[in-house]
C-alpha cells in the first residue's frame, strides 16, 4: 500500500531519442512509470517494426523524427 505522501498515479519516467541500429530511422520514446507496477514492455521502431525493451509500467509511445536511412521498405526479421 502506498503512503499517502507517495504518489498512486502515473507518471513520465522516461524520454529519449533512439536511433534504429536495423534502419537508421531516429524515434521519440515516451517511457511511462508507476511506483511498483514497471515490468519489461517492448516497443517497435515505427519504420521497420524491430523490438526493443524497456522497464515501464505500459508500452512506452513512439514518435517518430527522421524516416529510416538504409534504403530498404520492409520489416526487420529478426
């Protein structure tokens, strides 16, 4: 149980840029964090869809900045 000088909501833990190492395009990542409730949650690269993980407490947001790089249209098989 939390104390009540903890707060039981939500909110921003994380956010940073990443680059794709699969396709080079470059994303916003928006981690959300609540005290007790951060579990490993995936998010995908909004070009070519590869994995990554994070510790979050829901599936960060991904926002993408600059298109991929590597000249290719498909999906990462990985």
């Amino acid at each position: 149980m939390a104390s009540p000088l903890e707060p039981a909501f939500g909110y921003q833990r994380d956010q940073f840029d990443q680059t794709c190492d699969y396709c080079g395009a470059v994303f916003e990542v928006t981690v959300p964090g609540q005290k007790g409730h951060e579990e490993r949650e995936e998010y995908h690269c909004p070009e070519c869809r590869k994995e990554f993980h994070c510790r979050a407490s829901n599936s960060p947001s991904v926002t993408l900045k600059s298109p991929r790089t590597d000249g290719r249209s498909g999906n990462y098989h990985g």
